[in-house]
C-alpha cells in the first residue's frame, strides 16, 4: 500500500512529466521531508515508474593550474511513461479483490471437503 507521502509525491511528477525534478524541489513543493521523497522515488525508480539521470554540473570557478574546477553532481528524477499510467488506487482495488478471491476459493474448499467428509460418514453408516 501506498503511503499518502509516495501519492503526493507521484501526482506531483505526474503534474510535471517531462521535468527533471530533484528532490530537494519536490520536498520543498509538497512540504514533506527529503527522505519522504527519496523513499517514495526509490521505490517508483525500483518498479520502473520512474528514472534518475546524473548531471555533474560545474562551478563558476574554472580550473586553474595548481586546481580543478569545482564540481557537483545533480541528480534529476524523471517519471517514465509507465508511471505516468500508474494508478496506486486502481492497484490497491484489484490486489484486494484478488485476496478476496483466494479467501472465498479456499472456503468453498474447505465446504466441499467437509461435505464429502460427511456423505462419506453417512454412506458408511448406511452399511
């Protein structure tokens, strides 16, 4: 099941498909934690609903001689068109439909041997 966070967090980059968004501007946005949003896109990056691209961007200090140029690395979360389609509730629907499936399936079960229990124990006394 989907936390709210993992939902807010995933209409989000659904309001913005084609953006590369970083975390700290999807935090900042919906006013949740950095690790609420890492949490919910590692999970969304796990299921292949969304992808995470490395930029090594490079600091207004050049490199001179005796040093390198400043550099960080930006990551950027983007949704893929798979998680663009992804609908957590629908999911949740049909995963408990299918639980609800199984129990009425393993009841009727249970019935059918119960009831062959007893018109055995009944044919038995007939003898």
């Amino acid at each position: 099941m989907a936390t709210i966070n993992s939902e807010r967090v995933l209409n989000y980059m659904k309001e913005h498909y084609g953006e590369e968004l970083t975390k700290k501007g999807i935090s900042e946005a919906l006013g949740i934690t950095i690790p609420a949003v890492t949490g919910s896109i590692n999970g969304l990056v796990k299921r292949k609903f969304a992808v995470v691209t490395r930029e090594e961007v490079v600091e207004d200090e050049p490199a001179t001689e005796t040093r390198k140029a400043k550099t960080h690395k930006v990551l950027y979360h983007t949704l893929t068109e798979a998680g663009l389609a992804y609908d957590p509730v629908a999911e949740e629907a049909e995963k408990k439909a299918a639980n609800e499936a199984k129990k009425a399936a393993r009841a009727a079960e249970r019935e059918a041997k119960k009831a062959a229990k007893e018109a055995a124990k009944s044919a038995e006394e007939s003898f």
